[in-house]
C-alpha cells in the first residue's frame, strides 16, 4: 500500500493540474460580474469531489452564491467531519502590481502564484486530496462531508440560513478549517481564536454638486477633509478606538495565558521585514501578536472622493466615501458594536455635512477548547508530519461562520490551517509554497487516523 508520501509523489502534477483548473475561474463574490463563474467553480468542485470518492455531491442555492455539498457515509456508528472551505475569492485589483495574470497559476520559486493560490482553494484542495488517499487505499475510518461556500469574502451573509434548514444535511462531530496559517516555515500551527468582525461603508455628503473650488474653496466645508478628520478622530495617540462603549464587552486576558502566548516564536525584525515597514504601531500596553490576537482594532480598509482620473480639475467635490472595519475579540457583539459606531459617528459629524453609514455584515469571535479530541488528534497530526507539537495560537483575522457553525449546528470547529504570512492573500502577488501545500494534505490524512482512534 502506498503511503501519503509516496501518493503525493506519483500524483502531484495531477494534483496541480486539477487545483489550477479551480484558480483559473475568477470566482469574485463581490462582483456582480462574476455571478457566472460563482456556478462554474460550485461545478467543478462537484466534479472534482465525486471523482475523489464522495457518495453523492449537489450545488445547492441559497439566497446569494450556491454551495457545494458533498459526503461519504461509511457508518452511521463511525464519527463524522464536516470539512468547511470556500471557493470564492477576493477582487484581484490592483492588476497592475501583479507580475502575472492572477488568473493564470504559474509555479516559480516553489511557489503558486495566482488568486486563491492559499486563500481558500489551495488550502480547501488539500482536504480534498487527503480525502482522495484515504479513500483509494481503504484508509478511511470517518464519515466526511464537505461544505464549500461562495461567501466567505464578503461575510457568508446567507449561510447561517442555509445551516438552519439543512441541520440534519450537515450534522457531524466537529468541522475541520484550512483558511488560516501557520507561524513560520516548519512551525506547525493551529489557530484556537478568531477575532470577530464589523464592516460599514460611509458616505458623507457637503454640497448638492461638485464645486468650483476657485469660487467656493473656503466658504463651503470640503467632505474629503471633514470624514478624515473624523477618521483620524476614532483613534487616540495610544492606539485606543475612541467610539463610546467599544470596549465593554471586552474580556482581558489572563497574565497567565499572555505568558503562554508570548513563549511563541516571534521574530519583530523578520515581521517588520516582511510587510515593508521600518516600525510598528498598535495599542499601547501589548506585543504585536497580542495586538492581532486578543485585542480588537480598527482600521480604513478604503478611502475615495472627488477627481482621481489623469489630470488636474480644481473641484470641491459632493461627497466623499470610506469603507471601515474592526475587528472584534470573542464576547465582543458584532451588531452592538455596529450600532455603537453609527451612533458615534453621526454624532462627530459637523453641521456643514450629511453623514450616511451603511452596515455592511460582520461576525463573532471565536475560541477552539484544546482539550476537545479532535484538536489532540490535530496536534498529534502535526507532530507526526513536522516532528514537532503545533503551537496554539489566536489569530486576528475573522471567518465569519465559524461563530454561527456552533451556534447553529452546535460543533466546534478546528482550524489547522497552513498558510504563511508571505503568501499575500488579499493582495496581488497572492502565492502558496509547494511545500506547504504537499504538508498540508499528508498532515491532513494524519488527522483522520488520529480522530478515529480518538473516538474507539
């Protein structure tokens, strides 16, 4: 019988092949214009998982994007994973820092480089993978399903409806995660929190129309200066977010536990070099890690108004328009805070403006147990494929359904992701290492072996 390694050698361009036939729809959720390819992706992922093993698999709609639902039942005795992914990613704009088509996965360096290559279906593509191994050689000891969503870029706003009505469709024991990362090379890692999230857009609006700004500069309130300086205003000299009530519902961490989560290899001068950055900023009172991991922040994910086209037009302009997010700890509630900054933020709003905020979606933190038997038998998987224990760690970013996985199907989720800082998701030039791709799928069919003699 082959072992993981061995199968992974004989079939990696196979592999490869088929992960780039996914990459290569631009499965944008956010845009209107890729609808199309929204389906496209859910189809091949429903060809891609039934010749991988499953019993059945189904596109399923909901009120926005379609998922993919697929499983093999073995024996209802036997214990059951729901793996979660997604297949939609984010805008690839702007395309021209990419140095290739993002669209069009190249390897150079040991690395996939294109959208999506690590968030979410280079990571998801593993599952399905280790799944493939495990099947073929007669090596499956659970029962498996997959739920692949196309919303988790903007929120997974139609999910939590779709688990309500198919509860019994995915019920299991835990839900197992690649959409996170790892430390650092040869670090194994499994995130134990996520940080919630709230999103608005806001639009603050002076005069009815574009003015001349040579006849009415200085008698007429400019937007652009007004909303930065309410921008600039929600945030004080020592990184603390201003907005009244923001953080009541916070819950401090133990001296204790921040002793444990500092014994993490942290490295500030390789961060810094990383990202570009000659000094950090954040919270006073916290490390980095702590500042992404069990505080909130808030930050302007973009800002516009007024004439940006080639040339000069001396306007001053109607309106301007910044999109916000924070990102919340667990305990900290996504619409309380929403509705906490509206208020504030209408309120700093100068008579000479028109201040309009939309609440786009958010989400709550979440904590994985680390005693819970799937997250041994994740942490056994890891020692086995890296010789090493992984580190517990919580992350600061948000996946939204997470939180509504345990409230509504009542199973914890463990997040063993394998990603890396550098691998620049969210931004061009997005990429995935080979070697942690091949890692992630050996590792994964190691979980498998483990959370079934977790549960004899």
């Amino acid at each position: 019988m082959l072992d993981i390694k061995q199968y992974i050698d004989e079939n990696r361009d196979r592999f490869l092949d088929e992960l780039f036939e996914l990459i290569r729809i631009p499965s944008i959720s956010s845009e209107a214009a890729h609808k199309e390819d929204m389906y496209r992706a859910a189809a091949k992922w429903k060809e891609l998982l039934l010749k991988a093993g499953v019993d059945k698999a189904e596109v399923m709609e909901t009120e926005g994007h379609p998922v993919v639902f697929a499983e093999k039942i073995l024996d209802e005795r036997l214990p059951t994973v729901l793996v979660y992914g997604h297949m939609d990613v984010m805008p690839a704009d702007p395309l021209e820092l990419w140095n290739t088509d993002p669209f069009e996965p190249v390897i150079k360096d040991g690395k996939i480089w294109a959208r999506g290559a690590d968030d979410d279906k280079g990571q998801s593509f593993m599952h399905l993978k280790a799944f493939e191994y495990l099947v073929r050689t007669g090596q499956l000891k659970a029962n498996v399903k997959f739920l692949i969503e196309g919303e988790e870029e903007i929120g997974s706003e139609h999910l939590p409806q779709f688990c309500e009505e198919h509860k019994d469709l995915l019920k299991g024991d835990v839900i197992l995660v690649s959409d996170t990362s790892m430390l650092a090379p040869g670090v194994p890692t499994i995130t134990t929190g996520l940080r919630g999230l709230a999103y608005w857009e806001v639009e603050v609006t002076g005069p009815d129309r574009d003015l001349h700004s040579g006849l009415y500069g200085g008698a007429v309130a400019n937007p652009i200066f007004v909303l930065s300086k309410m921008i600039a205003g929600l945030m004080d000299e020592a990184g603390h977010i201003t907005i009244p009530g923001f953080y009541d519902d916070v819950l401090e961490v133990s001296p204790e536990e921040r002793a444990l989560m500092a014994k993490a290899p942290f490295d500030e001068e390789d961060y810094k070099k990383a990202i570009g950055v000659k000094a950090l900023h954040g919270e006073v009172g916290f490390t980095t890690p702590e500042r992404t991991g069990i505080r909130p922040s808030f930050d302007v994910c973009g800002i516009w108004g007024g004439h940006t086209g080639e040339g000069a037009k001396t306007i001053l302009p109607s309106k301007a328009h910044a999109k916000l997010s924070a990102r919340l700890v667990p305990n900290q509630d996504h619409k309380k805070i929403a509705q906490q900054f509206q208020d504030y933020f209408q309120s700093i709003a100068p008579e000479s403006v028109h201040v309009k905020v939309s609440y786009l979606h958010g989400g709550y933190g979440y904590v994985c147990p680390i005693d819970m038997p799937a997250y041994q038998a994740a942490e056994k998987a890891c020692l086995q494929s890296f010789g090493k224990a992984p580190v517990p760690v919580r992350s600061g970013g948000s996946i939204p359904i997470i939180s509504s996985f345990e409230q509504i199907l009542g199973m914890k989720s463990v997040l063993m992701g394998f990603g890396l800082s550098s691998d620049a998701i969210h931004s061009p030039n997005e990429n995935y290492p080979l070697d942690q791709f091949f890692k992630g799928i050996e590792t994964i069919t190691y979980f498998y072996k483990y959370f079934a003699q977790e549960h004899k």
